[in-house]
C-alpha cells in the first residue's frame, strides 16, 4: 500500500535536508514524499528541487 507524506516547508534550511533524508531512509519504500514550499526566502525551494531531482518519489 503506498502513502504519501506531506511537508510543510517556510524558512527550514537549517533542517530541510535532515528531515528528507529522514524520511527516505525508512526501511518501507512504497511512498510519496510531497514537499509544500511557501514561499520561503532561504535556500529551501532549492534543496527541494535537488532532492525531487535525485529520487522519484519526492514530489514538489
């Protein structure tokens, strides 16, 4: 069964990076991840392209 999970990002960046890699690091791989960006004026919009672009499941 796949499920998706759902981050809310504003001004993170500090965090941003640990928080994915968290997430795709759990020994379950059937999922989404969907990264919600609001308009954060770091670096944010940015690491979540990277990540989208490195693995499939990352949506932004």
């Amino acid at each position: 069964m796949k499920f998706s999970v759902i981050v809310p990002i504003y001004n993170v960046e500090k965090y941003v990076r640990k928080c994915i890699e968290s997430i795709l690091n759990q020994t379950y791989r059937d999922f989404e991840v969907i990264l919600v960006d609001d308009g954060s004026p770091d670096q944010c919009p940015q690491i979540c392209d990277e990540y989208a672009q490195k693995d499939k499941r990352i949506k932004v």
